[in-house]
C-alpha cells in the first residue's frame, strides 16, 4: 500500500501561481509512474501531467507550457508547479501513483480556484 498526501491548493487570482506538492509513503518502492489529475464540479477526473521513475513527463494539452511536473525519487514527493493560473484550471487536484503492477493509489485531493 502506498499513502499520498497533497499540500498547496488554495486561492488565486488569474495569471497568478501555485505549486502543488504530494508526499508518498508506505510501500514506496512499488511506484512506477507519478501523476496529478483533476477534476471539475460536473467533470471527469482527467489527467493533468504524469512523470514515470526515470523522468520522462507528458502533459495535458491544457496546460502545456504553464505547469511543470518533477519528482523526488529519494523524498518520494511530487510536485507540480503552476503558472499563468487560468479560471478554468478550478478543480479539485488529486495525486496518484501507479505501481508495477499498475494498481493506482489516490490522495484526498485539494482545492484550487482561480478566481477571474
């Protein structure tokens, strides 16, 4: 088993910036892939960035160029910095993990709103 714990939502104004971190613990040695998704009242949860163990990253489209994702292999943390916060990136943003076996854990999430 693997717990996660998100930190760094809160308030901000459009054009602002967060960052958002999620600290791993438990099993650690079964995670593979790290990844933050989101989900907006009325939506699907969907991805925003994942990062696999040796650094490789993919973005949502969304929000390419704005938010970068890194990782720390030796605290277990992740993170995820956000710029240029737009209204539409309001969304509850969960951190996941995938193991070796590709079974997901989730953390309990935490708010953003960008406010307009």
């Amino acid at each position: 088993q693997v717990q996660l714990v998100e930190s760094g939502g809160g308030l901000v104004q459009a054009g602002g910036s967060l960052r958002l971190s999620c600290a791993a613990s438990g099993n650690i040695f079964i995670i593979n892939v790290m990844g933050w998704y989101r989900q907006a009242p009325g939506e699907q949860r969907e991805l925003v960035a994942r990062i696999t163990r040796d650094g490789t990253t993919n973005y949502a489209e969304a929000v390419k160029g704005r938010f970068t994702i890194s990782r720390d292999n030796r605290k277990n943390t992740l993170l995820l910095e956000m710029n240029s916060l737009k209204p539409e990136d309001t969304a509850v943003y969960y951190c996941n993990v995938e193991d070796y076996a590709l079974r997901q854990y989730w953390g309990q999430g935490t708010q953003v709103t960008v406010s307009s």
